[in-house]
C-alpha cells in the first residue's frame, strides 16, 4: 500500500496507523501523529486503518520559541 | 506574583529553546535565567523515532512548565491539528498560538488568530496568543476566550526592541488586569526593562539568548534586567519633566555676592 509519510512516499505493509509506525521503526515513546489531516491519538492508532493513498504525519518534540 | 490560567509563577521570564550552540548550553541558559515556562515545538520525525525523544528527555529532567507552540503554521486549521497533537504528547493545555501571516516579518495573521484561539478555547485549551499589538485584535482574543496576551514589540528573532511604545503603554492601560507578555522582537536587557517598566507582566525571550556570544551570561543578563524593570514599575517611577529641577535644597545655600 502507497502512502505520504511525513511528506515522503512509503510503501508498506501495515494496514494501521499502529503497525506503520512499527514497520517503519518509528520507536519512540513521545510521537504525535495525524492522518489525513485529523489527530489521531495515541490509544486511537492501533484500530486506525490505514488506505491507499493517506497521508501520515508522525510528529516529535523539538526544540522551539 | 506571575498568575497564568491559575498557575502562580515566580519568574517573569519564558524562554524558548531553539538555536542553542549545544544541548548543555541550552540546559544552563535555562537554569540560569530562573524560568519555570520553557517553549518547545513538534516537528516531522525521521525514521527511527528517537531525535525528539533526546531533546524531550532533557526538557523533562528540569521539571519546568512547557509551553508548545504552533511555530510555522499559516493557516487555522494547520494551528488547531497542531495544537491537538501538542496537547496529545506533551500531556498539557497550554498552547502558544502562532498563525504567520508573512513570511518576511513572521508578523502573524491576526484575523486566522483570533479564529484559530476560537476554536482552541472552546475545546478546552488555555491560549497565549502571539499576536501584534493592536489594540482591538487584543479585545477579540479575550472575547473568544484568551486570558493571556502575548504582543510582539518587534518581528520575531529581530532583536528590535520595542518600536511602538504608544501601543504597548496602551494595551497595558486598556487590560489593567490581562497578563500581558511580550514575546517578540527583544534583543538586549535594556529592551526587557523598558516593556517590565511599562507594567508587562513578563517576557518570552528565544534569539536574544540563544545567539548571544555567552548564551547562559546573556540569560542571566535579562532575569535580572526583567527584575529590575518589574521592581521600577512596582516602585512608581518619575514623570519625566520638560525642564531641570534642582535636586540639592536651594535654601540654605551660600551667597558669595
């Protein structure tokens, strides 16, 4: 399945938002993420289905003003 | 003592935590500023997961209020989908507003603003907005739910100083009792006591520390900067007058003639 990932074409096998992150070893415990423009929180992201063609923001903290 | 949305604070200082020669500097520039408000941000993360959660880490282990921006957003909805995923991982409501109107000035889109703070006070965020200093967009913002204000005196990372003292003596004298913080434009110390003097309530300072030659000495500079211009408003300070007057008694002195 083709998807935008933080801007950056993937194409993967997960199927939710929650194997995505797992498949493309985004690990880290302080993650944020959206997927077509809706947040979807982090308890949300396992029964978060994934189709052709989304977009994923996966977002961190950083440094800021 | 500083009361923003029910928290009582100590320092009248926040500070950002970009451009920072190194992490440790970043750490005792913070320390040495006394702040209890740092500002952070969220941005993509790159395959791997584990860039933000260094910098997280190191936020965390000072045990300050953290304050999330929407840095770079144009648009409502960019600000409010940020907002959410701030409040989402950094487990707070707080969230400073940023809608950039232009590019050049990073002057912010006040009428997106006003919308965006809207929609974030109804769903339960505690908003500081970063907004000009114009007077009626100030009102907007608390009638939709703002009880902070956050003006620039300059354009962000400008380190300009205050250009319209006019303005800003005019939002202090309109909102008497709306805690008013500047949070753009500063460059030196002598900038901060000049808005602490006019009656603001604290300051949000990033470049000015984070570029100076000494980071930590320069943050040192403004907490005490900040201090002595709160403590000269408190005070009551002199009425400038067009013409001398003497300080020394003229009565009693010595005539020669």
């Amino acid at each position: 399945m083709k998807l935008l990932v933080n801007g950056q074409p993937h194409d993967v096998v997960a199927q939710s938002l929650d194997a995505l992150l797992a498949e493309l070893e985004f690990d880290g415990e302080w993650l944020a993420t959206a997927l077509n423009g809706e947040l979807v929180r982090s308890p949300e992201r396992q029964a978060c289905r994934l189709n052709e063609g989304d977009k994923v923001e996966i977002l961190t903290p950083r440094q800021g003003g | 003592m500083l009361k923003l949305y029910s928290t009582e604070l100590s320092s009248r200082v926040l500070l950002g935590t970009a451009q920072y020669p190194s992490p440790a500097i970043l750490m005792d520039a913070i320390k040495a500023s006394g702040t209890e408000i740092v500002t952070v941000s969220l941005r993509r993360e790159m395959a791997g997961g584990k860039s933000g959660d260094k910098f997280w880490s190191l936020i965390r282990s000072l045990g300050t209020y953290v304050l999330p921006n929407t840095a770079g957003c144009h648009t409502v909805k960019e600000a409010v989908l940020t907002a959410q995923m701030a409040r989402d991982v950094f487990a707070t409501d707080w969230i400073k507003l940023e809608v950039i109107g232009n590019h050049d000035t990073l002057q912010p889109d006040v009428f997106a603003l006003v919308e965006a703070a809207r929609i974030l006070s109804d769903d339960g965020f505690k908003v500081f907005p970063y907004t000009t200093d114009d007077l009626i967009v100030a009102e907007r913002l608390l009638e939709v739910g703002c009880e902070v204000l956050m003006p620039w005196c300059a354009p962000i990372g400008s380190g300009l100083g205050p250009l319209n003292l006019h303005a800003l003596r005019s939002l202090r004298g309109n909102f008497p009792d709306i805690p008013l913080i500047i949070d753009a434009g500063l460059g030196r110390p002598s900038h901060a006591a000049t808005v602490m003097e006019l009656g603001f309530d604290a300051i949000l300072l990033n470049t000015a520390v984070a570029k100076a030659g000494d980071p930590v000495a320069m943050a040192r500079a403004f907490a005490k900067a900040v201090d002595a211009g709160h403590a000269a408003f408190q005070a009551g300070m002199l009425e400038p007058r067009d013409v001398a007057v003497p300080s020394t008694p003229v009565i009693g002195r010595a005539v020669f003639t």
